[in-house]
C-alpha cells in the first residue's frame, strides 16, 4: 500500500504542473477541467492542456492589471492590517 503512495511521488511535481497550468485567470470566475484519477487515488492529473489566443490573453492580462492597480490604490477591498503598538 505505501509502496503505491511512494511510486506517485515522482509524479507529483508534473501534477503540480499541470494544476498550476490550467488555474484559473483573475478574469474567470470558475474553470471545469477534466482530471485523471490513479485506480487507487494515489495521485491526480489535470488532464487538460490551456489553449490561448496570444494577443487576446496579453489584452486581458493588461486589462486586469490595471484594474488590479486601480483597486490597489483606492484600497476599496483592501484594509491594511493594525497592530498594537
């Protein structure tokens, strides 16, 4: 049983990979991917590959980096924490 656990751990950083890979983009709300599960739950792929259009995700990363800055600078959402002094 844990010769199964210690066989998947030299696939753990391409799963990593793969999770890191197909997060979702601050512009979407949720992101459905199939995954690929090992028969005795070992492990678990990502079994999807992100296909973008280069010019439409350099628009959008723009887009939210300008708003991520605006939102930084009014600080509407974002209280700096006090400590006692």
């Amino acid at each position: 049983d844990k010769r199964v656990y210690l066989g998947a751990l030299k696939y753990v950083p391409h799963a990593v990979l793969k999770l890191l890979e197909n997060m979702p983009m601050p512009w979407e709300q949720v992101r459905n991917v199939r995954v690929l599960y090992h028969v005795t739950g070992a492990i678990t792929f990502v079994d999807e590959i992100p296909w973008v259009c280069e010019p439409i995700y350099l628009a959008q990363w723009g887009t939210m980096w300008i708003m991520m800055r605006r939102e930084k600078r009014d600080r509407r959402h974002f209280k700096r924490m006090r400590f006692p002094p």
